[in-house]
C-alpha cells in the first residue's frame, strides 16, 4: 500500500467517525426531547381534562328525558359543563341472496349502512 492510499483509508474512516458522532448526538438530543414532557405530541392528552360526575339514573321514553334516581328530577346539562354525544352504528344486509343446488342460502352480495344518532339514544328506542 502507498502512502496515498493510507492518508486517504485514514481521512475516510475519520470522516465516518465524525458522521457517525454527530448523528449519535443528535438523536441522543432527540430522545432527550421525547422523554421530557414538553416533547411529547400526546402530552396534551395525558393531562386531566374537565370531568363531569353523571349521577345514578335512567331515561324516561315518555319524556325524553334522563331522571336521577335520588331526586327523581330531569337531569339538565348545562352547555359548559357537558356536550352531548353521538353514537354511531353499523348495518349490515344481505342484499343478493344466492340458492345453490344443495339449498342452502349463501349471501352473495352485502349493502352497509352508518348511522348516528344524537345522545346515544337510537330513534324509536
């Protein structure tokens, strides 16, 4: 080997180490970040947010109402203390039956539909 080309093997392994070295710093840096709160995406779902204590009832059909169990008064959610919730529902159906020799029926074709439904309360419950 020449001496050029140890000057050179030396130049390129001591470049490598000093590529390598800045990357190590730099995610040793960005793990840092990540483990204190303030890096976090998430942190703001780990706090504690507003909670609402919904006391022990049920819904009367006749009203449309949700009565507490001690009082037997409606219960009525003031608009900053509680948003209303939605549900939402799959319905599946067969929609192409298929009758093959043997006779049993086998669905050959499927139609889906989503719903949503305010309060969690489907119509006609």
């Amino acid at each position: 080997m020449t001496e050029n080309d140890r000057s050179r093997r030396r130049f390129l392994r001591e470049a490598g180490l000093v590529a390598f070295g800045v990357l190590a710093v730099a995610s040793a840096r960005r793990a840092e970040a990540a483990t204190g709160g303030r890096g976090l995406f998430a942190d703001q779902f780990l706090e504690d947010g507003h909670v609402v204590n919904i006391p022990a009832g049920h819904y009367d059909r006749a009203r449309k109402l949700f009565i507490e169990e001690e009082s037997g008064r409606p219960m009525v959610a003031q608009s900053q203390q509680m948003t209303g919730s939605w549900t939402y529902s799959d319905t599946t159906r067969c929609t192409n039956m298929f009758y093959p020799n043997n006779g049993a029926p086998t669905c050959s074709a499927y139609d889906s539909d989503q719903d949503s439904h305010p309060d969690g309360f489907k119509p006609g419950e």
